[in-house]
C-alpha cells in the first residue's frame, strides 16, 4: 500500500469507493502521523481524533453497504479555526474567544460532514485572521514543514501546515487579504480564494465582511477543484452569496492550454515592487511552459500595486474595527500585539475615506475585468519572497506587506496559487492563476496543465 | 495633501473619545503606528480618478421578497 500520507483526495476516493482502502485504517494512519510529528509543527489548535474515528466508523459502515456520498467520503480533513464545527470552541487562536463553543456548524462544515468527511480538528491561524505570526497567544504559531525555522504563511496557517506535512489531503481557509494563498506559497500546496460568494461564510468569524471568502487548501489542483466543488453553492443566510448556479469545478481539467491566452501582470512583481529574483525567476519560467503547452502569453497593465493595496486595507481595516471595537475598549490587553496592532488601524479611518475606497473598488474592479475581453486567466506572483525566518520580527513585517494577493480580494475575482519550484533554500516558491468571476473551472484547467507538465507536486517535505 | 503628524497625545485624546480608556502606553503607541499606517493608505488611494456619481462597490439592495 502507497504512504497514505501522500494519497490525494482522487486517489483515496477511488480506493475507499472500491473497498481497497478501510475509512478507519486511512485515518487511523493520519492520526499517528499527527501525533508524532505535530508537536514540530504547531497546525493543529484542537486535534479531535476521537471524531476522526467515529466519522471514519460510520463511513466504512456506509460504503460497505454500498452507500457511497461522493469523493469525501471517508476522507479526512481540517477547518481553520474561524469557522464553526458545532459543540467544539472557535477560538480564532485568541485568548478573547478561548471559551466561544460553537452552537451550529458553518455551512462549508455541514456540507462536509454531510459528504461524509472526516474531521481531524481544528487548525492554526493568526489571531483573528490577521495578527501573526506571533508567540504572545495561547496556542503557537504553525511552522513550515519545508523548514520549521521558517514562517508557514497566514493567516490560514494550519491548514497550509498541515497539507503540505501529509497530515491531511485538504483544508478549509479563509482569504481577506490573501490568507488562503499566503500559506499555499509559503507551504507548496495548492490554494484557492474563489470568487466572492461563491463560497457561504456563514458560520465563519468575520475579518472584514465584503472582502472574506472561504477557500480551499490541497495538495493538489484537481483535489482542489474536488473540496471547491463540495463547499461552493448558494446560501439564503449569508448576504454575501451569489445566486450565481455554481459550474462544476473539475469540468475543464485535462483539457490542456493550447490557444487559451494568458496575460501576466508583471508590473506587479518587477516594477510596482521587486520580487526576490528566484521568485520572479519561477513565475518566468512557469509562464515559459505554459506557452510551450500552447498557450499565448502577453504581459497586461493593471492599476499599481499600492493603490489596489490602499484600496484592500482602507475596506478591510474599517470593517474589521466595527467587529473589533467592542473588545478593543474593554480587553486591549488580551490581545497578541501583532493583531492589536492591525486591527487598531481602522480605529480612526474617516467614514469618507471607507466610501470612497469602496467607490473605488467598483471603478477599479471594472477595468480589470474589462482586460479579460482580451484574455482568459491572468497570472502573477502570490508572495515576492521565500518564507522568511519565523522568529526574525523584522523579515516577518518586511515581507508581509510584499504580496499581491490583496488585489483579487478587491475585484472579488477567483485567484488559486500554486508552486513553481523552490528556491536554492529548499522553499517553495508561487504564483497566482487569476479568472473572471465564477471562472473558476478555467482556472483550475490552466493550473492543472502546468501541474502535470511538471513534478512540484511530486516534492513532500522533510517531516520525518 | 500632507497629513500633519498625530502625536502620542493627540492619539491618546482620540482613543478615549471613542471609550478606549484602557489602552497602556504601549498600546498607545501601536495606535499612533497603526493610524499613521492608515493615514498612509488613505493617501495611496486615488480619490481625484472618482467622479461625483460614482457608486460604492455595495449598495443598500431589498430582496424581492420585501416588497410583500
């Protein structure tokens, strides 16, 4: 039998729908490699192996007697923990919230359980989806399986941790400001922010209301497009969601990328700011193989980095501070001072200042969606560096800022990162596959060509 | 236009105007940080490209339903 570490979503679905695989042995396998290896790690804030092993038991029972529910069934899986699994605490990783029992789950947990997934525990984030990596909380931060020296990314931290470690196949994360594909850079998983709405975020914590999605964290793309396709759909109690009929997500895979035209915001990365060279020598040599696959390749012009950035933070910050203000005068100090800080930005953001980045959100979303008359995805660098030290304060704060993720949270637009290599230190490095809304079918299609034309995916970190 | 610098006691004024009376000096001082980092965003965003009619990304919209 292969590692079950290192099993797919797609592979074990095949192998427990056809009996070859116990639902109980899968996890039971996962359980003992969580046990020895997550004190290394930091992923899990609450590790539930008991549930594990009791989804798992009703799982085998029901695909023994021929019931299967589909390709999670009995597959095993984590939430970030933001997002509610009824009857367990959601603590954001705060101290604030130690004590905050979920009543219901959230809608992406109800759609897993129903599905028949196995629920492995709650994972690691930075405190409130905004304030880490930091050592001044009640749970550790999560560490990067390639280097535990190094920063895993956030805020989804866990659930990057723990895909790219063999801990688990697939991850719920959430994406404000670039917190699913922060961590599937850092880590070398695949990571999706969808578009806005397709995802429900009920029963998800709220960083900033019209900028949060859900995502999915893989170590795949097709796996990827496999939990997208579960957890997407409509949801009357979220304000948020799109009437939009969800397409399926795995409808364009392997269909390859010749003729599909591909514009590269470069300016991005070289010009507005410089990307370390081995990233910027990656997503070069990424797009190099596409256009060998047959795409076209062109560089296209968007509005500068800073202002898209301006725009994502000015929202994100006001909105955030009408959640946080409440605490913020009465328990400041229970805070880690990472998010104290950030979130303490939206405290004195004038009213006039929030409208117009919003109004500027729309002008600004128009134009970019106007450039997909003349293309079909748009690519571009996730993180510019490497993962840095994750007790170096100062590489932490220089390269926080150094992403363009918080773009694609503007337009709402779906943006899914994936590994382009590594860099000489052996970290993964990244780049962001950006559609129209709702193209998220399209998207996973580009990435999986470039997937399989290369062997990124092949590469497992040093956990042992 | 140049925003004039917000001093420590200036900030301290504003955060217990809006009731945050228990920050510590610390917390004070993550205040003036974080406001002077929103003071900078505030002044990357390109306002003067914004026409008077331009709309919020979101607007106030009622559900068909409410018009029952």
């Amino acid at each position: 039998m292969t590692d079950l570490s290192w099993l797919t979503v797609a592979e074990a679905a095949g192998l427990l729908r056809a009996r070859k695989l116990s639902p109980v042995e899968y996890a039971k396998a996962l359980i003992d490699r969580i046990e020895r290896h997550d004190a290394k790690l930091n992923a899990f804030v609450r590790f539930t192996p008991d549930l594990a092993l009791e989804d798992a038991r009703r799982a085998e029972a029901e695909i023994m007697r021929g019931a299967w529910r589909g390709p999670f069934h009995g597959v095993p899986y984590g939430l970030k923990d933001i997002v509610d699994y009824a009857g367990l605490p959601t603590t954001a990783h705060s101290k604030i919230l130690q004590a905050n029992v979920a009543a219901a789950d959230a809608a992406v947990t109800q759609k897993l359980r129903a599905a028949g997934g196995v629920f492995m525990g709650k994972l690691s984030t930075h405190e409130f989806a905004i304030g880490g990596p930091s050592f001044d909380l009640p749970w550790p931060p999560a560490r990067n399986p390639w280097n535990r020296d190094h920063f895993c990314g956030g805020s989804s931290s866990g659930s990057g941790a723990a895909t790219a470690a063999g801990f688990l196949p697939a991850a719920i994360g959430t994406d404000t400001g670039g917190s699913v594909r922060n961590p599937a850079s850092m880590c070398g998983v695949a990571g999706i922010k969808p578009t806005y709405g397709l995802v429900s975020r009920r029963g998800v914590l709220p960083l900033a209301f019209s900028l949060d999605h859900v995502g999915a964290l893989t170590r795949t793309v097709e796996d990827n497009a496999l939990m997208l396709d579960l957890i997407a759909g409509h949801d009357s109690l979220d304000p948020g969601s799109s009437a939009h009929a969800k397409s399926g997500c795995t409808a364009e895979l392997g269909r390859g990328v010749e003729g599909l035209r591909i514009g590269v915001i470069r300016h991005f990365y070289t010009r507005d700011m410089e990307a370390d060279p081995e990233m910027t020598a990656g997503i070069d040599a990424a797009m190099r193989k596409l256009a060998d696959l047959g795409a076209e390749v062109r560089e296209i012009e968007t509005a500068p980095l800073g202002e898209w950035v301006a725009c994502n933070r000015t929202i994100l910050t006001s909105e955030a501070f009408a959640v946080h203000e409440k605490w913020m005068r009465e328990r400041p100090q229970d805070y880690g001072a990472l998010a104290r800080e950030r979130l303490m930005a939206g405290a004195f953001v004038r009213a006039s200042d929030y409208v117009n980045a919003t109004r500027l959100r729309r002008t600004m979303t128009d134009k970019f969606h106007a450039l997909f008359s003349g293309i079909d995805v748009a690519v571009t660098a996730s993180s510019m560096d490497p993962a840095c030290r994750i007790d170096d304060p100062k590489a932490i704060e220089y390269t926080y800022a150094r992403q363009a993720r918080a773009p694609f949270n503007v337009t709402g637009s779906p943006a899914l990162s994936v590994p382009v290599g590594f860099s000489k230190a052996g970290l993964p490095l990244a780049m962001q596959i950006v559609g129209k809304p709702f193209s998220e079918a399209l998207v996973y299609r580009v990435a999986h060509a470039y997937e399989q034309a290369t062997q990124w995916v092949k590469r497992h970190p040093p956990v042992e | 236009m140049e925003e004039p610098s917000l001093t420590f006691d200036e900030v301290k004024r504003m955060a217990e105007g809006i009731g945050m009376t228990r920050l510590t000096d610390e917390h004070l001082q993550q205040l003036l940080r974080a406001t002077r980092v929103a003071q900078a965003r505030r002044a990357a965003l390109p306002v003067a490209t914004l026409g008077p009619a331009d709309e919020p990304a979101h607007v106030f919209r009622l559900a068909a339903e409410d018009s029952r």
